[in-house]
C-alpha cells in the first residue's frame, strides 16, 4: 500500500471507491505544493482506511454472508454484526488507533461500488459518528468496534439488496472498506459540529434564475451535512452568482423553507445505548442551540416584520433564517471563492464534472477558518444532444413538460407506476415509500423499468416534503417525476446522495411545477392501459405502445409523451 501524507492503512487490500477519491484529491493537493492558491485553507482530514479483507475475513469467520440474500431485517442483520468476532490482527489497529485519537470521528462506508470512478454509488450504506470522548480507552475501543461493524453490517441492509437486485446483481458480490476520519469542527458544549456542511457540483442539472448548467450548484447547511445528504432543508445557489437568493416566492416561503434545527456530534457523558443506530452518537438541536453558541451570526439573517425584508446577522429581534448571507455576501469567510477553486482542481483530476463534500471550521480567536474535503466523486456528463420540439411541449400525446430535469437521452418505457392523486396524503408517504418499494421488488423479478410519479421530493428524509423512499425502494425505476402542485408544494432537494445516484446510473428525473410546466396528465397514459399491480395508494400500468422519456440534458428540459 503506498504512502500517502495523513493517512494510514490497516492491510494491504483494497480500499473502495470514497477511499481512492480521498487519496487522489491529497496527491493533487500536494501537487499544488502549497495553499497559496487558494483563498483559505484547504486539506483533506486524517484518515486511516480499513481494508477489505478485513471484511471478508469477518463475513466468512462468523459465517454472515447468507444475510446477503435473505430478507432479514437491518436491525437483526446489525446485531448479527456486533456479536461477531473480529480478527485479532484488526482488533489490535483499532486498539492503537484509540490510543492516539482522542476527537470525534467519522466511520463512514468505502465500497468497491461506492464513489468509484467507474459506477459511482452514494449513501446507501452507514456512517456513524462516535464522540470518542470517553475516558476510558476499554469504552472508546469498544464504541469503535461496534461503529465498524455497523458499517459492515450495512452491505446486507435492505437498501443494499434491493439495489444490487435491481442491477441483477447480489449484495453478497459487495466488499466494503472502512474509513476512520476525524471529524470537521469544534466543540461547543456538548455539541461538536463544523460551521458549515456543503455538497457542491460543478454542473447543476437543476439550474434556476438565470444561473446556467455549466455555473454549478452549492448546498449548505449549519452543522453536520445528514441535513444536505438526506434530502432535508438547506440553502442552495449557483456558485457564479452566490448573492442569487434561491427560488422563493416570498419572505414566508423563505422562513419555512430553510433550517430551524440542524446536526452535530452528541458529547453528552450519557446517551442511550443503540449501536445499530446511525444517529446514536448525533443531536438535532434548534437554532436557538447555535445562538447560544454564538456560531449562528456567522451564517444567518434576521427577518424584520415590520418592513418584510432581511437583515444580515442576528443582531436585531426577529425570527432568523440561516441562508448564510454573512458568508455569500459579506463574505466573512471566503467560502465561494474556495469552493470554485476546489471544483476546478477535481474537474481536471477527473477530467469531467465533479461532486464533493465538504465541512468547514469557523474562525476562532487565534485561528482562520478553514475548509475540509470530505469526498470528490464524478457526475454522469451528457455526450447525446436531445432536442425538444415547442410541438412537443403542449401536444396531444404529452404526458407531462419540465423546465428542471436531470439526465439526458431518450428512453422507451412500458411500464408506469404513479401514486393516485384521489389517496394521496402527506401524512401517508411513509406507506406510500412501503408500497412502491413492494412494487419495485415485483418489477425487479421481472427484469422490467418504469417510469415513476408522485408528490413532493423524491428521497426526502422528512416525509412532510415528499415521499421517503430509499435507492432500494425504487431500484428499478428507468425515469421518475416529481410534481410541485397543490397536493404538496416544496422546492426540490439539492446535493443528496439520492439524486447523485440517479444521474451517475442515468435515471432521468422530471421536476414539474404544475402552474408553471402544466398538469401532469394521468388520463393519457391510463387510456387503454392495463393495470398490472395495484395497493391502496400506488397504481401500475403496462403500456404495450410504451411512453417515451426526452431530456435535454444542455437545457434542462423534459418531455414524457406517450
């Protein structure tokens, strides 16, 4: 295994998809040869890598791999987990490691599929966060092991399965790799968290205002970036227009559409025991918490009733809202600058357009803020050219128009799922996320896509947003629309793993605000139509003349016509 500055590798396999992309971005760093080139500070954290044979060797000492293919459930595979025996050539790292490390760390997923260049796979599998603050070494170490485990575990959860199933493969064909790296931030009582997550693309698929494809998108959040990853609220703009507010439609539009509460490491001294929890070391605490620890005025406005507008900071009475104005436009810390540097230098390593992740530490009193490179991986880019006639738009056989799609190509599909408008509720979508995942398993078995449509955000954590399905739950689906209407009115999410999945594996995805693109108009793909499954809120047609999906990937725009 070869050396590489900050890092330190236990055994001599491989080390997955994140790893390698961590790896690269310190070798291009170095390259440089310097920071100077960029405004504020730029690394990549310390990290030490588990490798996989380190899991293979775990699988087949506790005879595990059966979990692959069966139908168990994640907590009953997770526990199946802890209570195996590790190899005592690991155990004896893992010892050593808590010995020297004192902070939170992450220990996140590095599979052979996850991140890589070649088939590009995000967040399916686990990251847990441990305090790592116990001052016991025995307690640490045993923290650690059950973190490492859990991530192990994952490779067999549902999301894994269904997934590899709907690519006509099995999680058993997986290996996974573990990465141990220190997280970004400080503490601030008994919470630890950067200032700021983000996720940021040098190619926006979503592109709005007057902000084109090639400016890129930037999402940010206060605290740790589950808020961004999973689909939640966050603040989104193009990074060659930053003081662009995001696509509001008024003051109150803003308040209830960006973060009143936000993540961090729990450093409490007692917690409540859950190793097959992701969140079990996390806290989600109000943005009053964030006050109170005086990072707030760093990254949020104040609203002023009285004359409906926005004041930077927090120094006036009112109710804030954390769209980061005193970074994008007093530029308190120089983070657009910094992060257009980065997403040039990954764009060239890449030799295409690029995501990363990132976490950025706040000023102190003796020290600048500095920004930390959390992952880099490669965005689908678009070779076909696609070009939507103006007859297509409003014609007889369209199902349905966009102005923000991702993806681009043309694709012929005979199978349509959609959620019924007449049994559609909010307060139903985790069902509904159960409904459509029985359904994907069906038409998984029978090798067959489809095109997907429903309400609200696709993926979204918060089932008051959308509807939460995982990848797993909807493996299968070949084009999916969401609609933005009077059923459930919400912007779409920016920069999760959920929507990097769907263009690095080309699932083209329709975002259709009904009073600006039109109705999505059920009827024409219902007429003469067979439904072939049905529950109560999902319907399936087969189509024997099919529907066809057009997206134009150079001007984000969308057509399904049937």
């Amino acid at each position: 295994m070869r050396k590489v500055p900050g890092t330190e590798f236990y055994g001599d396999s491989r080390i997955g998809g994140k790893a390698s992309g961590l790896v690269s971005m310190i070798e291009s760093l170095l390259d440089r040869g310097s920071n100077a080139s960029f405004p504020m500070h730029v690394s990549v954290p310390e990290f030490s890598v588990i490798t996989t044979e380190f899991f293979l060797d775990f699988v087949q000492r506790n005879d595990l791999v059966s979990y692959a293919e069966g139908n168990d459930s994640d907590d009953r595979i997770a526990m199946a987990f802890i209570r195996g025996e590790m190899s005592p050539r690991l155990t004896g790292e893992l010892w050593k490691f808590v010995g020297k490390t004192r902070e939170p760390v992450a220990v996140r997923s590095s599979s052979l599929l996850e991140d890589d260049l070649k088939s590009p796979l995000a967040g399916i599998y686990q990251t847990k966060m441990i305090p790592n603050n116990q001052p016991s070494d025995e307690i640490r170490f045993r923290k650690l092991i059950e973190a490492v485990k859990l991530v192990w575990a994952s490779t067999y959860f549902s999301d894994s399965r269904e997934f590899h199933r709907g690519i006509g493969g099995s999680a058993s064909e997986e290996t996974m790799a573990v990465i141990l790296q220190k997280v970004v931030g400080r503490r601030y009582g008994n919470r630890f968290y950067p200032l700021i997550s983000g996720v940021a693309r040098s190619f926006n698929y979503y592109a709005f205002g007057k902000a084109n494809p090639s400016d890129g998108v930037v999402s940010l959040a206060l605290g740790l970036g589950k808020s961004i990853v999973d689909g939640g609220l966050c603040w989104s703009y193009s990074p060659a227009n930053p003081k662009a507010p995001p696509p509001f439609g008024s003051a109150g539009d803003i308040l209830k559409g960006t973060q009143s509460t936000f993540w961090a490491v729990n450093m409490e001294k007692i917690t409540v025991y859950d190793p097959v929890a992701e969140t079990e070391y996390m806290i989600s605490s109000p943005l009053a918490d964030a006050d109170y620890d005086d990072t707030l005025k760093l990254v949020a406005s104040t609203y002023l009733p009285e004359s409906d507008r926005f004041v930077h900071g927090t120094g006036r009475e009112g109710p804030k809202v954390v769209n980061f104005a005193p970074v994008l436009d007093d530029r308190v810390i120089p983070l657009n600058d910094a992060v257009r540097a980065v997403l040039e230098l990954c764009s060239e390593e890449a030799d295409g357009p690029v995501e990363i992740e990132f976490a950025v530490t706040g000023p102190g009193r003796s020290e600048d803020a500095s920004l930390g490179l959390l992952q880099v991986r490669p965005i689908a880019s678009f070779r076909e050219e696609v070009d939507i006639p103006e007859a297509e738009i409003r014609g007889a056989r369209t199902v349905a128009f966009s102005r923000r799609a991702l993806g681009n190509g043309i694709k012929e599909i005979k199978y349509v799922v959609y959620v019924k408008p007449e049994s559609f509720s909010t307060s139903k979508t985790r069902q509904i996320a159960t409904e459509i995942a029985g359904i994907n398993r069906k038409l998984s078995k029978e090798n067959q896509g489809y095109l997907l449509i429903g309400y609200g955000r696709w993926g979204s954590s918060d089932p008051w947003l959308g509807i939460p399905v995982t990848w797993g739950h909807i493996s299968g689906a070949e084009a999916m629309i969401e609609i933005s209407g009077p059923r459930m009115r919400v912007e779409l999410s920016q920069g999760s793993h959920f929507f990097h999945n769907l263009s690095s594996f080309g699932v083209g995805y329709l975002s259709v605000n009904e009073p600006l693109d039109g109705p999505v108009n059920l009827d024409i793909i219902s007429d003469g139509s067979e439904i072939v499954h049905e529950t109560e809120h999902i319907r399936c047609l087969k189509i024997e003349e099919g529907v066809t999906v057009k997206i134009d990937g150079r001007k984000g725009l969308g057509v399904v016509l049937k």
